[in-house]
C-alpha cells in the first residue's frame, strides 16, 4: 500500500481563476514485506512450460510478479509466459542438469530471488524412429 503526505502547495493559474493545488509525494509502505521465493527442482524433456511461482507467496497476499531472470540457463532458453510459467527449451540434443534463477516483486518493489533446477531427459523426439519412405 502507498501512502501520501503533503509536502507544499503551488497556486496553477487556470483560466481567469487562481487556484491552490497541493502536491502529494507517494511513499512506500515501511511495513511491507517482499514475497517469498522458493527454489524448485523440475524433470523436463526437450522443452516445456513450467510454472516456477506455484510454491512461492506473499507475506501481505499482494499479487507478484516475475521480473528479472538474474542468471539465465547454460544449456537452453528460457522465457517468461506470464502468470508464472516460464517456457524453457533445451539445446538441441542436450540431456543432463541445467539451472536458472529468477526474481519475484510485488508492487511495491519489494523482491526476492530462487533457483530452478532441471533434470533434461531424453525428448520423444530424439528417440523416434523415422520411418523409411520407398520411393
């Protein structure tokens, strides 16, 4: 929640009327707490969405939101579809441990940061046979 307090007033000529307009400063909240991230572990194939903000939450049950990936995955891409899912696709032929950070704020700017661990597993798709077309 923001607060306001007066800090000075200013006159604003409008039209032939001189009017007082008081100027408010927003300050945040000093009692907010930032949300609670917390790290998650994920066995994925080549490439999936995931939902990393499912075990996270918020101390005042404000609404938060994924703002930052501090540190990006070494084996594959990741992307923020909103409302906490993170679309995450492996380097071609990739099978092994990956890793990525992100960061959760609420409104008021107040963050914090986990991990994602993910186990790749070999995808259907490389472990498909494909079928032998006659000519």
């Amino acid at each position: 929640m923001f607060s306001f307090s007066p800090r000075r007033f200013h006159s604003v000529l409008i039209g032939p009327a001189l009017l007082p307009l008081l100027l408010l400063c927003s300050s945040k909240n000093p009692d907010n707490q930032p949300p609670v991230a917390v790290d998650d572990s994920f066995t994925i194939h080549c490439c999936s969405l995931i939902n990393v903000t499912a075990n996270d939450s918020d101390p005042d049950n404000e609404v938060f939101f994924i703002s930052d990936f501090p540190t990006r995955p070494a084996h594959g891409t990741i992307s923020n579809n909103g409302n906490g899912n993170v679309f995450f696709m492996a380097t071609t032929g990739y099978v092994g441990t990956d890793s990525f950070t992100y960061q959760i704020c609420d409104p008021q700017h107040a963050c914090a940061t986990a991990t994602v661990t993910l186990n790749i597993s070999v995808s259907s798709w490389l472990t498909t046979q494909i079928p032998t077309v006659m000519a």
